[in-house]
C-alpha cells in the first residue's frame, strides 16, 4: 500500500431495533407505501496507513445510549482494540457534522487534532442552534466538548467545498442534513471508499431520492443524492451510509463488528 492509499473499517457500535419507514423519510405518506421497519446501525468509521490513523466520527457514549434508549453493543475502545488500534494512537478525527451519536467521544484521543466544516462549527455556535428542532439533534456537553477542542487549537475549520486533507483523502462539504456535514473520499488499494456519514443515512435516500426525514435544507439534501449517485457512477467506488444495516452484510467482517470496506462481499 502505498502512503495515498488506506485501509477503511466501519466500526458498528450500537444499534436500534424501533424504526420505521414514516419516521425515517420525510413526508412518507407521499410515496403511498404500506409502513416498514427501518432498523438503524450506528457507526464510526477507521481509516488508516503506515503513516497515519484517523477517524471520521467517534459515536456516542454509553450515558447518551441510556437517555435516548439505543443499544450499545461495544464501547469505541473495545471496538477500536479488535482492528489493534489504540486511542492514543488515533492522530486526527474528522467530524462529518454535530449530532450527538457522532461526535460524542471526542475527549477519548488524547493526541488527535479534529475537523469540522467551519460553517457547521458556526451553525451550531450560531443564534439559531438553541430551536427545539434543531437542539434535539446535540447536547449541551457534545457542544462544550467540540468548543473546547476549538480553544484549545485542536479543531480545524474547513472552508473550502472540496478539501484535501492529506493525500488520498478528499474532504466534500454537502449541506443539507446539516449546513456543514462532511462526505470523506478516501483512496484504498481497491478502489474508493466514500464514507458518506449522514449525508446518507440509508442506501434508499440515494437509490429512491427520498429525502432522511432530519435536515435543514432539503435541497441541498437532494443535491447531496446527486452528488452521491455521480460518484458511486465512478469505476471501482463504494458509498457507505452511515446507519444502513446492509453495510454488515455487503462488507467481510475482521472482527466482530468490524466491517473492511476495501473487500465487499460479491
Ligand atoms: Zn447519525
């Protein structure tokens, strides 16, 4: 492998079994389908080479998993321990947006540095962030945590739409879900991995253009399947929702819970 091209793992670290189809995409009731279950993965995401290891996202901790009545199967830690990495050895986290059940471990890395879009940082330090309908998607500890890292030096702000941010890893600012959320387009010896986070939290927003029922422009949403649909059009690309199920299964297992995104399954 050479230092442009990276391993990618999806780590699973919790899940929820009570989801449906009408609590999932917005207006449901347009598209004139009987309801289905929509049960939700959560995940982070591992990407690394000799010379570096980073993640995109770090998920929830086990207090937020109780409060919001998720089950978590493993801690980060645990997870991280079965591909052999260790927290201090995690050099960068890159936050693909502020909701809660991705960014609520920052304080696990000792010696990370973390970015963010700037215009999600400002979003949610803006006047608007405190509304019931956009609050419900961040707690109050996960925003001290994240202005913190910002005091200290730690947190980089993106500005540019397309950024890179070290060989092979190509950072793409995608509003919609949120005004800054961050797609990851990552070079590995198979191909690439687009690490889509939320800006595609199930394979059907893209294939169905049905727009996730939790945004805060819902054109840049449907922008965003565009985007998303022109670069999986791309020879030998995988795009990888955030909280799809069919991720285990499309992906070999190294571990338990532990999905390489560079060996889908035929
Ligand atoms: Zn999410």
């Amino acid at each position: 492998m050479n230092e442009t091209e990276y391993e990618v793992f999806a780590l699973r670290y919790a899940y929820r079994n009570d989801n449906r189809a009408s609590s999932t995409f917005y207006r449901f009731e347009l598209y004139k389908e009987p309801e289905k279950e929509y049960p939700m993965d959560y995940f982070f995401w591992v990407v690394r080479n000799k010379d570096r290891t980073l993640l995109v996202d770090c998920g929830y901790t086990r207090a937020r998993a109780l409060e919001r009545g998720r089950t978590l199967t493993a801690s980060p830690t645990d997870l991280l321990a079965r591909i052999g990495v260790t927290p201090d050895a995690v050099d960068h986290v890159v936050l693909s947006h502020m909701h809660w059940d991705h960014i609520g471990n920052v304080g696990l890395f000792p010696n990370a540095t973390f970015s963010l879009a700037r215009r999600e940082f400002e979003f949610w330090t803006g006047p608007y962030a405190d509304r019931p309908c956009l609050s419900l998607a961040l707690g109050d500890e996960e925003l001290e945590a994240i202005k913190s890292l910002e005091r200290q030096g730690r947190l980089f702000l993106i500005e540019d739409d397309t950024h890179e941010l070290y060989p092979g890893i190509r950072l793409i600012t995608s509003p919609g879900h949120t005004p800054g959320q961050l797609v990851a387009d990552i070079s590995t010896r198979s191909g690439s991995v687009v690490v889509a986070s939320d800006a595609l939290h199930y394979y059907d927003e893209m294939s169905l253009d049905r727009p996730f029922h939790v945004f805060t422009e819902l054109e840049g949403m449907y922008r965003t399947y565009h985007l998303l649909r022109s670069l999986a059009a791309r020879p030998r690309t995988w795009v990888i929702p955030g909280h799809d199920p069919v991720v285990s299964s499309a992906f070999t297992e190294v571990s338990e819970d532990c999905l390489d995104l560079t060996a889908p399954i035929a």
